[in-house]
C-alpha cells in the first residue's frame, strides 16, 4: 500500500472541498474494494476521503411508497431492517446474501452502487426496481446511471447520498454465486412495478443490464414458465475461469425462473 493523506469530515460540504483540493483523491466508504487495490498497489490515490462520518448519508426510511436507504448505510442494516423487510422484502434478501458477516458489516450500499462491480448484487435491485440515485448534485435514474464495467453517469467529486426505491407490486432476487466470493456468476432481480414488469441481470455481463425479451414475456404472465425457451446471448456474457460465455447465458434462464418463483412466494 502507497502512502496517502486520510480526511474523515463531517459534512457533504467539506467532503467535497477535500477531494477537489487532492491531486487525485478518492471517496471511501466501507472500503470492500477500495483496500484491497490499495494493499495490491493497483491504485495509489494520494488522497482518501472517508465519508462514514457525514451522519445524513446514513439511515432507511419509508414512506409514499418507497424505501430510501442512506449511501452509507450497511448492507447488515438493510438485511435487517423491519421497513425493508415489510415493503421490499426482496431487498432484504439481496442485502443479507453479500459476501459474508464481516463484509455486510462493512459494506456499503451506495459504495456498493458507486463502484458498479459487474458481479455486484446492488445494481441489480437499482434496475429492477426502477430506483433513483440522489446525489450531492441531483438526481439519477437507474435505467441511466450504470454505463459500463465499473463506470457510471457519476462525475467527477459527485457523492450517492440515497438511493429511492420504490416499492413493487412484487419482486424476487435469486443468484447463482461464486462459493469462495461468494459475488454473483449470475444475479436475477424481477421485479412488477407501477409501470410494468422489470428483469435485472447482474454478474452475466461487464454491467447489470435489463433482459426485455424475459420483461416482455413476464407481462403477459408472471410465472416461471413464461421464461420457457428464452435465450440469453452468449456472446455479449463474460467469459472466465469460473464460468464460459454460455454457461453463464444458460444460468441467466435457471436462475430468473428462480426469482419469478421468489417473487410469487
């Protein structure tokens, strides 16, 4: 690990001022991805800024509707939490499937969304629930802020303060994972929402994307059988020592059928 100087302030206001004032600063938060780099020296940012001590960017909340969950919260928090449990409780099984005890102890949701882990759980609930992203600066819909492997609409010195979900008719999570990381080899949020049925894949491809063939299939009726015969292209799937193109593809049918049943209990 590189040498860095370490901020921790107390307001969105100085968090800001910190990173713009650093030749090149990072934001950290429960820091699951971020250390490891470092401790890797595969990234040597002369500047971290700690944003676990700014009090309104923690917290869940419901109501009108919806669930805000603060960009700082744990994912150990949102799997307990009694609103998640009663309004999303897909959600909540999301949140309590990441990694391990230690790491949903550490973790962080909107860390979790910032980064944009092809294999991450989170950007799967975002999309298939239609969420918004609020920052320091605005607000973000889902469909247009994850843009590619570890990229977002984020700019430069922008902080997740929330993240809004709304709450769905119904929804189900279901993920096929790796067992040592336990990251998602394939992740299938469904969700039936206000405006329609919505199939968010994560961990198949370089970014969580929606899967409108299986979306379109679901409206006309929301059982595992209507996803019969659907398939998933291989060549646009990753490809790796854990797992092919295709075999990922083939996974992405399995285990939507699985959220389906999930989301009809």
């Amino acid at each position: 690990m590189y040498a860095f100087n370490y901020h921790r302030p107390a307001s969105l206001a100085d968090a800001a001022k910190l990173l713009g004032g650093a030749s090149d600063g990072k934001f950290i938060a429960g820091g699951q991805t971020l250390l490891p780099t470092l401790k890797n020296r595969l990234a040597s940012p002369s500047d971290l800024v700690d944003l676990t001590g700014i009090a309104e960017l923690g917290g869940i909340s419901a109501s009108g509707g919806a669930v805000s969950i603060g960009a700082i919260t744990k994912h150990a928090a949102v799997a307990t939490s009694a609103d998640v449990k009663k309004a999303i409780p897909a959600l909540a099984k999301l949140a309590g499937g990441i990694g391990d005890p230690q790491v949903r102890n550490m973790g962080t949701c909107g860390g979790s969304v910032a980064n944009n882990d092809p294999a991450a759980d989170y950007p799967a609930a975002v999309v298939g629930l239609n969420a918004t992203v609020h920052t320091n600066k605005r607000k973000i819909a889902a469909d247009a802020f994850f843009t590619g492997l570890f990229e977002t609409a984020l700019e430069e010195g922008e902080i997740i303060t929330k993240i809004e979900f709304p709450q769905p008719k119904r929804a189900g999570y279901e993920k096929f994972r790796n067992p040592a990381s336990r990251y998602a080899m394939v992740g299938v949020f469904v969700a039936e929402t206000a405006n329609g049925i919505r199939v968010a894949v994560t961990g198949a491809g370089p970014c969580v994307f929606r899967h409108t063939e299986m979306e379109a299939a679901l409206g006309k009726s929301f059982s595992p059988d209507a996803l019969k015969g659907i398939k998933t292209d291989p060549a646009k799937m990753n490809s790796d020592i854990h797992g092919s193109g295709e075999y990922r593809a083939h996974l992405v049918g399995v285990v939507a059928k699985r959220a389906v049943q999930n989301a009809l209990g």
